[in-house]
C-alpha cells in the first residue's frame, strides 16, 4: 500500500519535466556495473513538460543511452565500443596467432625450438589444437597467394616484406585491441613474438622489423619496444 501510494504521488506531480524512452535497438556489450556482458536495449528518449502526471509541451531530445536489461544501468553509447568478453579474448586470441605468423614468416620455419616456442604461444592464446603443421601450412598458403607474396605491397612502416607477408594483418589485428589493453598486456603479445625470434638464436633484421612493427601497432613507444627485445634476448 505505501508503494502504490508513493507511485501515485509521483505520477500526480503538479508539474515537471520526465523523458519518455522509445527502444530503438538491442544487442549485447559489456556492462561495467555487472561487471560482463550482458543484452541491452539502445534507447533514445524526449524530454516533456509534466502537468498533473501527464505529459504537455515537449521539452526536446536526450542522447541516446544504452541500457543494460540486467541490472537497469544507463551509459552513454561509447560504452558499445568496448568489445564483450567473448568478443575480447578472440580479438586476444588472433593477434597472438597473427604475431606467431608473422615471426615464423620472417625468420624462417627450419627451427625446430622456433616452431614449438610458436606452438605453445598460440595454444596458450586459445587455439589448443594449434599444431606445426597447421602454422606450415598457413604460411604456405600466404606465400602461394599473389596477393601477399613478397614485394606485392611494398614496405610498410619499415616493415621489409621479404621477411614477412603479414603486416597488414599485423596491423588489423593489433591496433583495434590495444586500447582495451592495459601496457603491461601489450607488452606480453610483443615479447610472445620476441620469444619466437630467439628460441634459435639473436634476432635476425627481418624478425626485428616485425617485432618492431608489432611495437608500433601495440602503441608501445620505440624506447620500449627496443629495451623489451634486449631483454628477452638476454634472457636466452
């Protein structure tokens, strides 16, 4: 009784302004209240003049809002452009698959240290049936296609295609995700790569220069990109 009072108090509000939603979408993000993903309703409203518990003069838009169905929370809709978890660790997933390419393509897959060192990267990543000869096979079919072969896309960034046919999908894969990372992340997905390049020895320039090119799609800076690749050398 005292709530269906209270609610009929409110709705007989003398005067003031309410917002009327209208949903206008739907999908699922992450919520941040929740803490995971979640659907939401993606809704935009307009603001009236209430007199009486009914709505008179309208008062114009509001932003749109993305609103979680779950626990009710409104956000502005920049919230949609963080990925959802499932979405999140694909992306994760596929940029260490994609720097293991790309450091076998430039230095070469005659190792055999350098092949289970990339293996085991790209099984820990999330492709737990990952083998040597699934990564042979991808780099095969790369160097087969015309539209990637060596020299086809000229130099990016610094990037010598002889030594690797994946700067493109480097960047595609990498500088989408590195925003949701936080560095010591972005790190992590460099000296993965960085492990490859020496499992057989110091760096050769082709492997440098793609490492060097993960750096930068990874916004980590030169300086550290250069004291990260010192490191891991030294370590072997």
């Amino acid at each position: 009784m005292v709530h269906r009072r209270a609610r009929r108090d409110r709705d007989l509000c003398v005067v003031g302004v309410r917002t009327l939603w209208r949903t206008v979408g739907d999908g699922e993000f992450f919520c941040p209240e929740c803490g995971g993903d979640r659907n939401y309703r993606r809704r935009t409203g307009r603001r009236r003049i209430v007199v009486l518990g009914l709505p008179v003069l309208p008062r114009g838009p509001v932003a749109p809002i993305a609103e979680c169905a779950a626990c009710g929370s409104r956000y502005g809709t920049d919230v949609l452009d963080h990925p959802t978890t499932t979405r999140f660790s694909a992306m994760l997933r596929d940029a260490v698959h994609t720097v293991a390419l790309a450091v076998l393509a430039a230095g070469g897959t005659e190792s055999t240290a350098v092949r289970q060192v990339a293996v085991g990267a790209v099984r820990a990543a999330g492709f737990a049936d990952c083998s040597e000869e699934q990564l042979l096979a991808l780099i095969e079919a790369l160097a087969a296609d015309t539209g990637r072969l060596p020299g086809a896309c000229g130099e990016r960034d610094g990037l010598d295609p002889c030594g690797t046919a994946l700067a493109i999908e480097l960047h595609e894969a990498l500088e989408p995700l590195a925003p949701h990372l936080a560095p010591t992340g972005r790190e992590a997905i460099l000296l993965q790569g960085a492990r490859i390049a020496v499992a057989d020895g110091p760096y050769r320039p082709a492997e440098r220069a793609v490492l060097e090119t993960v750096g930068r799609a990874l916004m980590i800076c030169p300086d550290d990109t250069a004291r990260l690749l010192a490191a891991t050398r030294a370590a072997f």
